[in-house]
C-alpha cells in the first residue's frame, strides 16, 4: 500500500506479489546480517577473531544469505567462530528460507485466526505451493507438520550418533569430536544438523570446519543424512501427493498422482543415479596419487564417498572426503547435476528437476515429431518455452559469473587457481547447494568482488528463475493485428 501511495511508485520496477517476495527477502538476511555481526553472535572465546579486523558486516551478510537461501557456502568456521546464540540465529534462517519466510507469516496468520486472502495464496503458491492454487494451503498445513516430524525423529537418531561415535576419517584414522560424550554439545548438534539436513543447507557446526569428513566411515550417520535431504529435495507437493495416495490406499479410494510430481520424483533419481554411476566409474579409471581410489581405505569406503558426495550436489552440501580428490571430468558431472538442482517448491535451487524434464521430453517429441507429453499428458506449450527460457537464463547468468570471476581473480592474482574449480562454487551457489572445493581461509581470502557475485547467485537461486521474472512488472499490451507468419531454416 505504501508503493502506490509513494509518488516514485512509477519508477518501482517490481510487482505487487514480486516486490512482496524481494523486500522481505532481503529484509530477512540485512536482519539476520546485523545480528550475526554484534558481539554477542560472536565466540568471544577464539582468540583469532580480531572485531576490528577480521570481522565485518560483509561476512555476517555473506553467512546470512548462505543461510536464509540453504545453501552452506561460508567464508568463516560456524562452529569456532559463533557463539551458542549466533549459530542458533543462523539455523533460525536455514529454516525460515527453507519452509518459506511468506509461507511461515501466513501460516502465523492462519493461526491467529486472520483470513487467508487470494493474494496470500498467490504468495504461497509461488513461495512453495502446487500448480494447483486450491491445495496450496492443505500442503502447507501438511508439510509443516510432516518436516518437524522429520526433524525431531532424525534428531533423535542423529543425538545417539553424535554422542556414542568416535570420529573416523578415510584412511581409517581414528580422532574423537567434541561432541563425544558430551550430552549438551550431541543435542545441539543434533537439532543443528537435522534442521540443515532437512532443509538442503549443508551447514555444519562442527568446530574442525570440514564437514563431515571426519564421520566418513560412519555409514549410518551418513544415511540419516541422506533420507533428510532427499526427502528435502524433492519437493511440498510430492510429500502431500504421497500422503494422499497412502490415505487413500488405506481407505481403498482411487488417487493419482498430479504430472508434476511424476516428473519431479522421476528425474530426481533419474539424474542422481546417472550422477552417481558416471561419477563412479569415473573414479574407478582414476588411479593418480591424489584420487579418490587411494584416499578410500575399502572397496565399501570408495563407493560411499562416491554416492554420499555425489547425492549431495542434489542440493545438500554436506561433504565425507575432500572434493579435491574427486578428477576433473567427475567435479564437471557434480557441477551439472547443481546446476539441475532438485523440485520446485522444495528446500533447493538450480534450474529444477521438472525445468531439465520438460525440456528432454521436448526435444525427444520433436525428434519424434509429436506434442510434448508425458505419463498420458500433454504438457502446455508455454510451459515448454517456460522451461526452456529458464534453462538459457541460468547458463547465460552462470558464463558470465564464471567470465567475470576468472577475470577478478586472475587480475588478483589469487593462490587458488583452477578455472573449472570456479564453475564449481559459482554452480553451487545457483543451485544452493554449498560444496566447495576451496578451504574455508581460501574461500575468505578471495576477492570481495567475486564474494559478491556469489551472494548474488545464492539470492537468485533461492528464488528461482521463474519467480525472478515474475517480479517485474509488464504493461500488457493488447495486440490488434497479427504478423504473417514466414518459417526460418534452423539447425
């Protein structure tokens, strides 16, 4: 109301519902941002943190977008850096921009009794609805009460993992955690980490600042990990789909599944298990000293630090080995599949499974020389040119990331020098995803400007393409003529 009553409304380039989306968002995170930044979100008991120097707004707004977009990229140590009170601040983030900041207001509204408006349900069904606006509120309600149950469940199992396991790395080295032993430290661990896993974030607040690779012979603990970030990335209306068919089996009554949860589970897993095969055999031919074959201490060890890195650029961002190992042709085949990234409506980014689906059915119609259709189907027309329009945004985004970044830090001469390791992070960004084959100092020390880039990626990952696009504003201009048509030679 207040950008209509405002006399430079005019010049506000967004519309109502985009605007809503933008302002929040970035409210949001300069919020989150601020407090990260004060003396009591800081461990005042690390000795290395100069208030002065080495801490400034830039990188609390850095970990604050990280983390309101679930992504998990960090140019500082969470868990030797942050206090108890900052990192509960960060996963508050994690979780409001993995449910839906909107969503969770309105939710908030519904429970005080306020009347849910068309708008609000716009506002939704963009943020984290269906294609079909009148369930958008049913999987809302639903799915809240599903991933807190998620959450608390896996929290549990992820306690008794935190407090009975000593750490063991790749080469079979025993170490202990902090958290060995230690009930208070395994229970926030545990919140932590389930609410990371569930939500695609990636973040951990380990205090060695490598991930989980120092859990990476503890298989178990590996798959809690994996059914929450897989059940994070594939999508709301997936989960109320299930829900619904399950219910409906019990009661014996028919339910089929919508076409956008048939597309969403169907590449979800056709992509991740060409990833993993790919990237597996890959790594089988790979026998230089610095592979990922001579830095697994088994067989079983090669091929679960294959699958749980691999499912992990799904959207999750957690890591069991350092990403360097893995060669070059694999880290190409990781960055693709960041690049897709998991379900629309869901904790993740990148272009989206049901993006990169239509667009092969598509292209196999054309070869067949039929409409584009699917499970007895037909998909519209300008959903097509949708998918492909998103598809060409991205990739042109993504070049000129990477054009632009290779210039910043190769004119800065930077230490770190491996231009498709660039393409890696900046990927990672878009998709949300957080792996990264630079160490948390290199990563700090970068250039500013190339810093920048990547909270821009992470901001326009956890949007989306298509919602981008829906926030600016067209005049609709009603065409009273037609241009004749005249075919062009293409190919």
């Amino acid at each position: 109301m207040f950008l209509k009553k405002n006399k430079f409304y005019r010049f506000w380039p967004f519309s109502k519902i985009g605007g809503t989306f933008l302002l929040w968002y970035v409210i949001a995170i300069i919020f989150g941002a601020i407090i990260l930044s004060t003396p009591i979100s800081i461990n005042q008991n690390n000795k290395n943190i100069s208030i002065n120097l080495n801490w400034n707004f830039f990188k609390a707004l850095f970990t604050a977008t990280s983390g309101f977009s679930d992504t998990g990229l960090t140019i500082i140590n969470i868990g030797k850096n942050y206090s108890f009170f900052g990192q509960l601040i960060l996963i508050i983030l994690i979780q409001l921009g993995g449910f839906g900041l909107l969503t969770t207001k309105i939710l908030f509204l519904m429970w005080i009794g306020k009347k849910i408006t068309l708008k609000n349900k716009i506002i939704i069904q963009n943020e984290r609805g269906s294609s079909i606006l009148g369930t958008t509120i049913k999987i809302i309600k639903f799915n809240f009460i599903f991933l807190f149950c998620v959450e608390f469940v896996s929290a549990i199992f992820l306690f008794i993992t935190f407090y009975f396991c000593l750490g063991n790395t790749s080469d079979g080295k025993i170490s202990i955690p902090g958290a060995y032993h230690n009930y208070l430290k395994s229970l926030w661990y545990a919140i932590f980490h389930s609410i990371s896993a569930i939500n695609n974030a990636g973040f951990d607040c380990l205090q060695k600042g490598n991930s989980l690779s120092q859990y990476n012979s503890k298989y178990i603990f590996q798959f809690i990990f994996m059914f929450e970030f897989i059940l994070g990335g594939i999508g709301f209306p997936v989960f109320y789909d299930l829900f619904k068919k399950i219910y409906n089996k019990i009661n014996h009554k028919n339910y089929y599944f919508t076409l956008f949860s048939k597309i969403s589970l169907f590449f979800y897993f056709l992509v991740s298990f060409f990833g993993v095969l790919i990237v597996l055999i890959i790594e089988l031919f790979n026998h230089g000293d610095n592979s990922l074959l001579k830095h697994s201490s088994s067989n079983w060890n090669f091929f679960m630090n294959v699958f749980f890195n691999v499912m992990s650029t799904r959207n999750a961002g957690f890591s069991t080995i350092n990403l360097n190992y893995f060669s070059n042709p694999s880290k190409l085949i990781m960055t693709f599949m960041m690049f897709v990234g998991s379900s629309p409506s869901s904790t993740a980014g990148g272009i989206r499974t049901t993006t990169l689906g239509v667009i092969f059915i598509s292209v196999f119609s054309i070869i067949k020389n039929h409409n584009t259709s699917i499970f007895k189907r037909e998909i519209p027309l300008k959903t097509v040119k949708k998918s492909f329009a998103v598809f060409f945004i991205a990739t042109t985004i993504l070049f000129f990331s990477w054009i632009s970044s290779i210039i910043i830090l190769n004119i800065n001469k930077s230490e770190f020098n491996n231009n498709l390791d660039y393409l890696f992070i900046l990927t990672s960004a878009f998709g949300t995803t957080g792996l990264n084959t630079m160490t948390t100092n290199q990563f700090s020390q970068s250039n500013i400007f190339f810093q920048i880039i990547i909270i821009f990626l992470m901001l326009l990952g956890q949007l989306g393409i298509s919602n981008t696009l829906r926030m600016f504003k067209y005049k609709k201009i009603t065409k009273i003529f037609l241009y004749p048509k005249e075919d062009v030679v293409v190919g």
